[in-house]
C-alpha cells in the first residue's frame, strides 16, 4: 500500500531520582538562562516557552507528542479530554508558531504519539493513541484518515476482546501503544509502552509481522517501554528503546536482538535524530542531547532538583499544574521532542495547561 520510504521524521515512579543520578551534570548557568540562552558550545539555544499559540474556541490540554513534517510544521498532540467530544487533539501550528489546522477528535482522553514518514513524494502522520482509545492509524497531512488498527492479536500478548472492544483498563495483557519508529524495509516498530511492554514490528501495509521485548528487569526485556527510534547514525541502523521506568536507553539490532543498554537518566520518554545529534526528553525536568556513541553531550533546562523536591515535600509531582512555580529555561515534565530541518528542537511537556517549547539554536 504504501511506496518505500525515504526520509523518517519523526506513573512517575517513587524511585525517579536514582536514574537522575547516574547522568552527568552540565552547568548552564543563571546568567546565561536569564538571557534566553540554555546549552554550552555548539549546543545553545534560545528558549520561548510561549511559542505556540492556540487561539479560541480551542483550549490547551495535557500535551503528549510532537512531529515536524517537510515544511517545518509542527504537529501536537494532546492526550484531551475524553468528555470534550468534537475537540481536535492534535494542532498544526506554522514555523511561526500559528495555528493552521487540526484534527483528531477520535483520540480525545487518549491521543499519545506522533511521527511523520515521508513515503516516495507523500509525507504521512501516524499516531498512537492509548487509555479508552486504544489504537493506532495514518493520516494524511491534512488529517485525511489512511488506515487504522487496533491491538494484533496474533501477538498472542493481549486479552479477548481486546481488539474488538477497546476499553479503559490497564494490565500486561492490555495494548496501550505509545509511541512509533520506521524500518529501512518501509515497515514501521510500534512500542506498546503502557500494556504488554512489547515493541511490534508491522510492514508497510501495516501488517502484523513479530514482537520482541516483553516485561522484565532489562537486557531485552522492559519496564515500560516508552520511546523507540530507528538511529541511522552509525554504519549500521539500530533500534533505540527508552525503557523508561528503568531510566535507560536499551539498544537492538535492526532485527530486534538486544545489544547494549544506557544508564544515567531520569523516566526518559522518547527520542529523534538530527545530524550526529539524539535529543531524549527526560520526564524528570530536563532534555539532553547525546552524541553517535550514546554519550550524553549537553543536558537543557535541568530543573531536576527543584522537581524531585517537589515530589517529595507534597506527595506527588503538583508542580506541573501550577505555572506560576516554573521558571524560565528550566523544564518541568519533558514527555516529546523533535527536530527541525535547521537543528531547532521543539519540547512538550506532560503539563495539564499545555506547554510547547520551542528552542532555537544560537
């Protein structure tokens, strides 16, 4: 069905701070901040915590995903309120940051992901959709329905029903697709990051074809595998899971055999590429940027203290609905980012009042 692809674009834990601990720690400074400048050396950006804007009658919601299509548009999805039926949760906003279309209202209470291929002279957004929704579909860029499909049950790893009803319930036998990455051979990996813990492997026409990973304590196996991108940086593809609730990076061959896993990091939730560069959204108030060995270069907007802090003086993460506590150049909750053509990053951030970060190299 679909030609040959040619360009990819792309419950908190207790135990938060042990993954935080492990990463290095890069100084960005307060006076560097307070000048609209995170990052060091080559690594700098202006931040601008308001550049999105997304005027009435439609309203901000919790903001999971983002993906930039050929032009440089930005697509966003929100998880949205499943009792706000006919509100679009994904929003197509310009390089300026303008509002030009939406769509989606089918994932309202469970939009998650979003990537954009570009397959022969078409480009294409998928998105995955969990809680109540429980799905995942391809659209045009104008928010033209392709094809949409719900959990394979030839997987074996899903309970009766699962597929035919979808439902609100949660479990290692439940499909809660989180997040999507692109084969070489035109299919795509579809990481079920809140149900049964397994990366699916699809072909081209979206036909189930094999899975590999599953719960467990690491080295193949997950604790929640959030995030998945195909790094084509080095001489040979691989397949790069965030395994989020263990707060590493796990890394597999292009054929889905576990290779090697990376420590250091705090809940990170997804990942993109850009140049030599991979930019992974951690969930505890920070973004960093590692380089073609896995090894992190520069961390953004670090705030992990203060968070942490946060959570542990009032019970639980009550910092990332109350906007008046956040401060500029510092992030809060991290769950998405992704590149431009030109290096700038853009961030959303898992904040009940929306938040898109755009972040313009220096």
């Amino acid at each position: 069905m679909a030609s040959q692809p040619t360009l990819p674009r792309r419950r908190f834990l207790q135990n938060a701070a042990a993954g935080v601990a492990l990463a290095p720690a890069i100084w960005t400074g307060k006076r560097t901040a307070a000048q609209g400048v995170i990052g060091a050396g080559e690594h700098q950006f202006r931040f601008d915590h308001d550049w999105a804007k997304l005027p009435e009658p439609f309203r901000w919601q919790t903001t999971h995903g983002v993906a930039v299509d050929p032009e440089d548009n930005l697509y966003v999805i929100h998880e949205g309120q499943a009792e706000l039926i006919g509100h679009p949760s994904i929003f197509v906003f310009d390089p300026q940051g303008r509002l030009i279309r939406s769509f989606g209202q089918m994932f309202q209470g469970g939009g998650h992901g979003v990537d954009i291929r570009v397959e022969g002279d078409q480009a294409f957004l998928y998105v995955a959709a969990y809680q109540q929704a429980k799905t995942f579909a391809k659209f045009t860029l104008d928010g033209e329905l392709v094809w949409q499909a719900y959990a394979p049950m030839a997987s074996g790893h899903y309970a009766a029903g699962e597929a035919a009803a979808p439902t609100k319930v949660w479990g290692r036998d439940r499909f809660l697709p989180t997040n999507f990455a692109f084969l070489p051979d035109g299919g795509f990996l579809l990481a079920d990051g809140y149900g049964a813990y397994y990366i699916h492997r699809y072909d081209r026409d979206a036909n189930w074809v094999s899975s590999f990973g599953g719960p467990g304590s690491g080295k193949g196996t997950f604790n929640l595998p959030h995030g998945i991108w195909v790094d084509n940086r080095g001489e040979r593809p691989e397949i790069v899971v965030t395994d989020r609730a263990h707060h590493t990076l796990q890394v597999f061959s292009i054929e889905g055999e576990y290779s090697r896993t990376i420590e250091g990091f705090g809940l990170p939730a997804n990942a993109d590429t850009w140049g030599d560069w991979l930019v992974i959204p951690e969930l505890v108030a920070r973004v960093s940027i590692l380089d073609k060995d896995l090894k992190t270069v520069v961390t953004l907007g670090d705030d992990v203290e203060r968070v942490l802090e946060d959570k542990s003086t009032s019970g639980g993460f009550g910092i990332r609905a109350d906007a008046s506590r956040w401060q500029g150049g510092k992030f809060v909750h991290p769950h998405d980012a992704c590149f431009d053509s030109s290096g700038n990053l853009f961030v959303a951030e898992w904040v009940s009042t929306g938040r898109i970060t755009k972040l313009t190299r220096v």
